[in-house]
C-alpha cells in the first residue's frame, strides 16, 4: 500500500513539474487572422 501511495505522489509531483515548466514557458499562442487596427475614413473621424 505505501508502494502504491509512493508512485501516485511521484507521479502527481512530475506532473505538477511539467505544468509549471510549461506555464512559465509559455508559447505566446497563434497572433489573431482578422481584426485589428483599420484606417478611418469620413464620419468615423469625429
């Protein structure tokens, strides 16, 4: 039973390791397709 109680810790901590590596790292993500900035033109001036 504590062999067991051993491996799920050893297995939550890993995890735990990996999610914060990856969270502190950080991919920036994908920069939007559409949107933005536009000119302006005529009554959108005011």
């Amino acid at each position: 039973m504590l062999t067991l109680i051993r491996r799920v810790s050893a297995a939550m901590s890993a995890a735990g390791l990996i999610a914060a590596f990856l969270r502190l790292r950080g991919t920036g993500g994908v920069p939007p397709r559409s949107g933005g900035w536009r000119p302006l033109d005529g009554p959108d001036l005011r």
